[in-house]
C-alpha cells in the first residue's frame, strides 16, 4: 500500500464514476507515501513503466474478474461506450448488453474464463462436500450455490450478457459490504485476543495472575500515552500532511493543490487507497510495530475507522470516491475548520460485555460439542477393537479345527462304524474263551465276520431240523420271530 508513485489510467473517466472505477482503482492502483517533498507542483515527463502489482480485492473471485476486465478494456467499441455510460446504467445492465457488440476474439476468451471459473469452483465444491460429509456434517447445498452467484452456472460454457450483468452487480454488492465483514472480523479478533487473555491468567498462581494483570495495565497506559490525534479529513489534519509529508508551508495551504498533490493517479479523484494514505502520520501518533503494546491489526482498523469516516462525510454521491468539487465543498463545512475531537480504538472497544458473553458462550458450547465427538470417536474405536478381537479369535478357532482336520486326514483314522436301529450288535468272547465250533474254525480257516457266523448257525439249525423231520427256519425272518418259530417247534 506504502510503495512509490504510480501514475496510471487503467479506466476512462467515465467508467471511474461507477462501480468499475472503485474495482479498477482496487486492482490497479497503489497508494503513495505521504512522506514524499513536492514543493514543485509542476508534472515530470511521464516515461513507460511497468504497470504495479494489483491489489487484490478480497472477493473470491478476484482472479476471475480482473480477466474479465482485462479483456473488455481491450475491446475498443466496449471501452468507447464506458465513456458514456453513468454509474446508474451500470447498475441497471445498460453497460452488460454491450457484450452483443465486442470482436468474437474477446467473446471467444471470455467464453474460455468462464469455462474455467466453473470447473474451478465445481472442484472447489465437491471437495468442501467430502470433507463436510466425512465429518457427518449436513452440506448447506444453498450456500455452497452461492458461490455462483457472479456467473450463471447453468450455461458453464459460453459467457453472455447475463453473466456481465451477474458479475457488476455481485462486485458492487460484495465490495459494498466489505467494510462490514472487515469489521465483524476484528471484532471477533479483539474478543478471542481477550478470551485468551482470560484463560492464561486461570492457569496462573495467585502471585503470577496479579504481576500479570499489572502488566496488562501498564502497557494500556503506555498505548494510550501517545500525542493528540487530529480528526480526520480536518484542516488541522491536513495541513500537518501538508507540512511533514509535503514539506510546504501550512501558511500557504491550498486545498485544490492539496488535492492535485495526492491525486497520485492524475484521474480526479481520491479512492480510497489514496484517502487512506492521507492518514500514515496520525497512525505514527500511536502505534509503532517495535512497542509490545502496540497492535498492528489494531492499526489498520484504525486506518479503515479514518477511511470510512471522510467518506461519509464528503462523499456525497456515494460512489466510494471523492471528486475534486466533493472535497472543496467539504472544505467549506464547518466539520473541517472546527472538528471535534477524534475518538481513537482505545476510547471505543469493538465489543460489547454482553457480546463478549456470547463468544465465550459460544466457544464453550464448541468446546462441548468437540469433546463430545472426541467421547463419541472414542467409543467407536473401543467397539471396533473388540469386534477385532472376536474376529480374531474365531479366525484362530478355524485355523485351529482346520489343522486338526489335516492332522486326522494325514493318519488315515476313519470314524467307527454307527450302530443304528435293526443292526447286529457286535460279538465279545468272555475272558478270551472260544466256543468249540470258534476254536476249530480259528484252527483252520479266516475269521468271520458276526453275520456270518449267525449264518452259518442257521444253515447248522436246520439241517438238524430237517434231520427230525421239522420245519427249516424262515431265515428271511426277523431274529425275533425266528426265535418264536424255533420254541414252537421244540414243544413236544
């Protein structure tokens, strides 16, 4: 913001009373130091120069928009319409339908841009989608489409009138509002430097807590220990640029030289990096970057208080810029010859106690909320874990019933043979004695099997029988039935 002189027309005069000139003014100009001699008010030879670094504007789609711009500026019937076109037309998307007109070169790169800018802020999307969702957090899919709002997504391939008219309008809208979200920002920011102010002292002895609170005071004191502060825009305040930062005599105060002086881009009006350069000595009145009381955030907060308050007071049309009439009307008032006196941060905390009430209220209920999904983790780990354990134990289970099996398989055991309704049971010799008929059959031939020696004694039954002249035995009978027909038999 501090850095050298540049004198540069990015825009037409025209296109500077509109929203374009605030944007222009943001991504081409620079401020200029304050501090520099020019008792000579004649202009030097202007010699090329590469133009300065842009300022980025803050929105999120800042790259987007500078391209655009870039390429418009380049289209000669589009830059000559600029010079008849009011801040209002613009507004109203009188300047977008201008589009119709420009070479198809620039039509043809802006359809490119806009390609671009969707699939930059689709992967954009999809990626704050998964790690919205991987945390079980409810996707607000209405915000995430406001992203868009600049650009008609549902034509992501060429750019039209529709997306110049989007694009003015969120520009004006978003930069409108900066200021106020720059604000609630610092806010925030004063209230979490105090929050933490107050937890530290919690983990302090009774001793420690009180050195530290007499710390705390005396650097307040030493902070507000600065020389007075002149209102700013006032003729005091000017006058001291004019002496210090000038080097001219505050006898020969001119306004209009003033104004031509610290015009560093020559184009007739103060923006607001130039208004804000006016307010450099006032700031060395009270903050210094090497002194431990002294806040840096703090002090652009301060510049942007200054800023903010010349702007309402002599910004009459509200176009976020002073013209050279603005700023001799403003001179005239009374405001400017007899200010009150300027209120510095010191005197005007950011927050107040019941706001400062709710942030801790609501840091806490985070706090609470994160350790109760730590809690919540926790306990799905340990529930994980033990089904691990069971999962490993029944793997070590079959592993180990597999290994038997093959234990068995690789000795050949085969089950004995089961013993089911109508089967013969097995014959046992008692104390290792043999029948006759068994010791001569051992003598001489194989064992039998159990069914065949009750065959043999059947075929041996009736034969006997058949010798007595009785009835052979139904051997096709069941072993109890044929007992019944042999005691039949035997009666006499």
């Amino acid at each position: 913001m501090m850095s050298g002189i540049h004198d540069k027309m990015c825009w037409s005069r025209a296109l500077l009373t509109g929203w374009v000139l605030l944007l222009v003014q943001l991504l081409c100009s620079e401020a200029v130091p304050i501090s520099m001699d020019k008792t000579k008010l004649t202009e030097p030879e202007k010699t090329p120069e590469e133009p300065p670094a842009s300022v980025d504007t803050g929105l999120h789609y800042d790259r987007y928009l500078r391209e655009v711009i870039d390429f418009l500026e380049k289209d000669q019937h589009f830059r000559e319409k600029l010079h008849n076109t009011d801040m209002e037309d613009i507004k109203q998307g009188k300047l977008a339908k201008e589009l119709d007109f420009v070479s198809h070169h620039v039509r043809t790169k802006l359809d490119e841009l806009k390609r671009q800018e969707v699939n930059r802020l689709r992967t954009l999307i999809k990626a704050k989608q998964d790690i919205e969702g991987g945390n079980d957090i409810a996707v607000d899919h209405q915000a995430l489409l406001k992203q868009f709002e600049y650009l008609n997504h549902m034509n992501p391939h060429t750019f039209e009138v529709d997306d110049l008219d989007r694009l003015i309008k969120s520009a004006t809208k978003d930069l409108e509002n900066y200021d106020k979200e720059r604000h609630e920002e610092f806010k925030r920011y004063e209230m979490m430097k105090e929050h933490d102010r107050r937890e530290h002292l919690k983990t302090l002895d009774e001793e420690e807590r009180k050195k530290e609170e007499e710390h705390y005071e005396e650097m307040r004191k030493k902070h507000a220990d600065h020389p007075k502060v002149n209102h700013p825009g006032s003729q005091n305040q000017l006058k001291e640029v004019w002496e210090e930062a000038d080097g001219l005599d505050p006898e020969d105060f001119d306004p209009k030289t003033f104004f031509n002086l610290h015009d560093t881009n020559g184009d007739g009006f103060f923006d607001e990096q130039e208004l804000e350069a006016l307010f450099t000595k006032e700031l060395e009145k009270i903050y210094d970057p090497t002194n431990e009381e002294d806040d840096m955030v703090e002090m652009e907060e301060e510049r942007l208080r200054m800023r903010e308050h010349v702007m309402n007071e002599v910004d009459s049309n509200k176009d976020r810029l002073v013209s050279l009439d603005e700023f001799l009307v403003a001179t005239k008032k009374k405001e400017f010859l007899e200010p009150d006196s300027w209120e510095t941060l010191e005197q005007n905390q950011a927050y107040t106690d019941e706001e400062m009430r709710e942030f801790e209220e609501h840091l806490a209920q985070q706090e609470q909320d994160l350790n109760q999904k730590a809690f919540d983790l926790q306990k799905q780990r340990d529930e994980l874990e033990r089904q691990q354990e069971q999962l490993n134990a029944q793997k070590i289970e079959l592993q180990q019933a597999v290994e038997h099996m093959e234990r068995l398989k690789s000795q050949k055991v085969e089950p004995p043979p089961e013993i089911h309704g109508d089967a013969i049971p097995e014959i046992h010799p008692l104390d290792n004695q043999l029948y006759p008929e068994q010791e001569a059959e051992s003598q001489g031939h194989q064992p039998h099997s159990p069914q065949d020696t009750l065959q043999d004694h059947n075929t041996q039954q009736n034969q006997d029988l058949a010798q007595q002249g009785l009835p052979q035995a139904h051997q096709d009978l069941p072993p109890g039935h044929q007992e019944v027909v042999q005691s039949q038999h035997n009666l006499p």
